[in-house]
C-alpha cells in the first residue's frame, strides 16, 4: 500500500513540474490541451 503512495506522489509531482496541470486564481487545478497523456498514464498507474 505504501509503495503505491509513493508512485502515485511521484508521478503527480512529474506532472506539475511538467507544466501539464496549472492552478488558477481560485485555487482550483485545470488541465491543459495534453491532459490525454496524462489521462493514459493516470489509467496505467492507478
């Protein structure tokens, strides 16, 4: 169980540096045009 908190912190942590999710002035996160990569790597991991 732990190691999958890990992973998934991880690849969340890749995915935000990468620039693909932005957060907004309201604080709420939003996907960019290549959320489909992240879509596929979500649906790989989870």
């Amino acid at each position: 169980m732990l190691w999958e908190t890990v992973i998934k912190t991880k690849i969340l942590s890749m995915v935000l540096q990468k620039g693909i999710f932005s957060i907004n002035e309201e604080g709420l996160v939003s996907r960019h045009d290549n959320g489909e990569l992240v879509d596929s790597m979500w649906e790989r991991y989870w």
